[in-house]
C-alpha cells in the first residue's frame, strides 16, 4: 500500500509539468492493479478547492469519483490526530498523511516533496522511485 500526498493528486489532477508525467504513468499502474493506493481522508476537499477554480467544481467531482474507483480513502480518528501531533515534523499537514499511511497500513508515503518527511516513521519515496521499485 502507498499513501499519495496531496501534491502527488493535484499534480495528476492538474496536469502539472514535469511532476505529471511519473506521477500519471504511477497512477495507471496502481489502477490496473501494480499496487494497492490510498489518500488521506482530509485531502478530498482539499483537491476539490485548489481543482475548481482551474478546472470546475463538476470537473474536480469527477476526479474525484474516478479516483476512488481504485484508490481507497485512509480514515484516521482520533488516536491518529495525537499520534500526527506528535510527531516531530514542522507541517502538520504532512503529520496528519503520515497518521493516514499509518492507519491504512501503507509502506511509503508517495510526494515529491521529500524534505517534509525526513522526520517520518513511514519513508516516503517520489513517482520515479516508486516506479523503480513496481519494475
């Protein structure tokens, strides 16, 4: 299991370059089953936010729906909120994806901001490795 970070979606979601490219080619393999993905359950409306205005609130449901199709969604509940305050990283965000991971059982964390998840029990890796490691 691999937990997708926000940056990772959006980056499908919205076609941002360079980014887009590992991470679409990542996601077409995790939806013909190569491995079993989550995300958070906090970045759901998060995507539909940052996607509507560039793309349309329908368009951004759309995604949204389709991701789910083979993405499942990783719920925390309280315990998960204390273990991500604890945690020594400086985004709380990032805290609350690794509380996510955790709860779903994930082995990485994917996003292409490494940096933000050097302080994290669960390593986190970008699209190129990730694909590496599926070849």
């Amino acid at each position: 299991m691999i937990l997708l970070d926000t940056d990772v979606v959006l980056d499908i979601a919205l076609d941002r370059l360079p980014y887009s490219g590992p991470a679409t080619e990542l996601l077409n393999r995790i939806e013909h089953g190569a491995e079993a993905a989550c995300i958070a359950w906090h970045i759901v409306s998060n995507i539909h936010y940052i996607m509507s205005p560039v793309r349309g609130g329908a368009s951004a449901r759309e995604f949204i729906l389709g991701l789910t199709e083979f993405v499942s969604i990783a719920i925390t509940d309280t315990s998960g909120i204390r273990f991500a305050a604890q945690l020594p990283m400086r985004d709380f965000e990032d805290a609350m994806q690794v509380a996510a991971a955790r709860a779903s059982g994930a082995r990485f964390i994917l996003t292409r901001n490494l940096k933000d998840y050097e302080e994290s029990p669960i390593p986190a890796i970008n699209a190129e490795r990730a694909l590496a490691q599926l070849n």
